[in-house]
C-alpha cells in the first residue's frame, strides 16, 4: 500500500478564517478530482472549491467575478495557474 496526500500548510485554516473575518472569501480552484479538492477544501477550510478545473476554466472563472465588481487576488503554484 502507497498512501500519497497533500500536506496542508500549518496554520492556514486559522489564517483563511482571519481573511474572513474582513469580508475576504477564499475559493481554491484545483484539477483535483471532486472527492480530492473536498477532503482538501475542508482541512484548509476555504469557503468554496471548485475541481477539476482546467486553466481556461480558472480564467474564465476569475473574469466572471471580476465582471460581476469583485476584486480577485490570484494565487497558483504551478503553470497551469499562469493563465489565470
């Protein structure tokens, strides 16, 4: 048996929460499976997910917010979050 799991950063739940408290809402945008982008969703405690979310998917979603007069801070860790 392999167990692989992504380890979630320390401390950033209580960080997410803080963000929220100021009106700050956290959605992770991820090419995760649903059942992966939930178990992560819940442990970092973001407010949304959305999976398996390809990188046009992610523009486009940010460009939807942007046009509906949210101001959208983009965070990625790799090339398929460059277009977004």
């Amino acid at each position: 048996v392999i167990y692989l799991k992504d380890i979630i950063k320390t401390g950033i739940k209580e960080r997410l929460s803080q963000l929220r408290k100021l009106g700050i809402k956290s959605i992770m945008m991820t090419g995760d499976n649903p059942l992966t982008a939930s178990t992560i969703a819940k442990e970092s405690g973001v407010d949304d997910f959305v999976a398996e979310a390809k990188p046009e998917i992610k523009l486009q979603l940010i460009r939807d917010f942007q046009k509906k007069g949210h101001l959208v801070a983009m965070i990625g860790d790799g090339t398929n979050d460059a277009p977004a």
